[in-house]
C-alpha cells in the first residue's frame, strides 16, 4: 500500500462510484459510507471530509472517468449539441432544437456550478461524515416516493408521458421545448447533490418528473445535465490529482477509474432503458434501508 489508499480500497470504491453516480443513490454517499462502514484503515484513509486527504485526489480521477464514460454513450447527442451551440452563436440565433438545448443545458449547470465553486469545500468537509450522509441518504429515498406518489395522485403528470409517446417526437426534440423556468428549475435542484447522500441524478429526475417530463425525458435530461457538472467538478480539481496529493497513488487512481468508467457507461446503458418506463420506488427502497442500516450500525459501535 502506498499513500495511504490500497488496490483493494481503490477497485471496490470505484467500482461503487462509476455505478452509483447514475443510479440515483448518491456516489459520494456510498464513497462516504462504505469506508465507515467496513472501519478500520479504510475509515482512516478514505475520508472524504478531511481537507488534504489524498482520497480527495482519487475521487477527482473517478469523476473525470465518469464524464468520459457518458460522453463515449451520448457521443452522437453532444456532437448535435454542441454543433447547435456553434451555430447559435456563430448565426446569432436559437431556432432549432439542438440549438435550444444547448442553450437550456448551459442555463441549468450554471446555478448548480455557481454553488459549487462557492460552497463545495464547505459542504463536504461538515457534512462529508458517516451520520449525516446516511441521515441525507434516507431522506433521498423519501424524495424518490415522494415524486412517485405525486405522479399518481396528479393525473396531469402522466397525461404528459401518454401525449408525448404517441405524437412521435424525439426526446430532445420535447427537452429543447421545455421553458426555460423548468429548466432552471431542475438544474438547480442539483444543488441539493452537494450533500453526501443526495443523489445528483436522482434529484434531476425528481425535478424533471414534477415538472411533467416523462420518465424517458426525465432520465435522459438528467443526464445530460450530469456530464459538464461532473466533468467540471473533475476538472476544477485536477491539481488535486496531479499535485502532492496524487504523489503515490495515481496507479490506484487509474486503477479505481478505469472500474469507475466501466462502471458508469454499463449503468447509463441499462438505466436509458430501464427508467424509460419503471418506478424510482426501489431505488427510494434501497436508499431508506441503507440510510437507516448504516445509522443503527454507526449508533451501536
């Protein structure tokens, strides 16, 4: 083991994070969790709380492996995207759809990113600790059942999904129709995922789903939305990973990302699928009994 962070910590955390940042249960929870749980000199070197740890450097590299791994899987949608952004600028104009999401995905990061750069170092290192994460992860899945009981006591929200299925238009076609207030609206709810143990591409999908989006559009803005954010995130960081910090350990930074990236492009693949029409009830399930299995082991030991 060398800086304070083995192979062993390095392939499970960031296997878990590729996976659990797309699925909407909070990566940095379990990053957090899981080194609490198992104790010993994983609660000691995996501490996400603590300012000059050098986990704080392996976790950069994990989101920068997450960013690639959507852009790989949504290579073709950003090629549009981001043509539409040239063009809207270069022609001064927002006419087509690919110009207009463009422009909605640039509006909704910047709330999110503004909170970021001014709240992040603050936000981790005080609630970055076992009990309050696992108290954030349970209150997750409140807010999971919370949209799903929502959708079926407001028959408005689910008219939505059947008009769009049947009018035959493309997803992005419908994202590049939303207002911009909604937009903003659910890009900023992204604030939330600052907490360890709120999921950032859960509570996009919440927002969307309130909103009226279908469960497909939803799901696909989410993570849309999720790329330049954990791109950035990594981004801002990679001092970090390439400073005194990383001095090491970037073999297990590589090795933990690589896992993290395979992680995250098997779990965008199978959630574009299985979101387009399935309940967030059981992610809500899992984050409420992991949330308050971990508080009663932390309350015991």
């Amino acid at each position: 083991m060398s800086g304070n962070l083995g192979w062993l910590e390095a392939g499970v955390i960031g296997a878990f994070q590729g996976v659990s940042e797309l699925f909407p249960v909070s990566s940095l929870g379990h990053s957090v969790l899981i080194p609490a749980l198992v104790g010993g000199s994983w609660q000691r070197h995996l501490d996400v709380s603590s300012p000059e740890s050098p986990y704080l450097a392996f976790i950069v590299g994990l989101h920068v492996a997450t960013a690639i791994a959507l852009i790989i899987y949504f290579w073709r949608d950003w090629l549009r995207i981001i043509a539409g952004l040239a063009t809207s600028i270069s022609r001064r104009e927002v006419r087509s759809a690919d110009q207009r999401l463009a422009w909605l995905l640039i509006m909704a990061t910047i709330p999110v990113g503004l909170v970021g750069l001014l709240g992040e170092h603050f936000v981790r290192t005080h609630l970055g600790k076992p009990v309050p994460t696992a108290i954030f992860l349970t209150i997750n899945g409140l807010i999971l059942f919370a949209v799903e009981q929502l959708r079926r006591n407001d028959p408005r929200l689910n008219s939505e999904y059947v008009d769009e299925r049947i009018s035959g238009i493309g997803s992005d076609h419908r994202l590049a129709a939303l207002p911009v207030r909604k937009a903003l609206l659910i890009g900023s709810l992204q604030i939330a995922a600052l907490a360890p143990g709120i999921s950032r591409s859960g509570i996009a999908m919440v927002g969307g789903l309130w909103r009226g989006l279908s469960r497909e559009d939803a799901a696909r803005f989410s993570f849309l939305l999720a790329t330049p954010v954990i791109l950035a995130a990594g981004a801002l960081k990679l001092g970090d990973l390439f400073g005194p910090l990383g001095s090491g350990i970037r073999g297990q930074i590589l090795f933990g990302s690589v896992l993290s990236g395979v992680g995250a492009y098997l779990a965008v693949r199978f959630l574009t699928r299985y979101l387009a029409d399935r309940s967030l009830r059981p992610f809500g399930v899992y984050c409420i009994v992991a949330g308050l299995a971990s508080l009663i082991v932390f309350a015991v030991r």
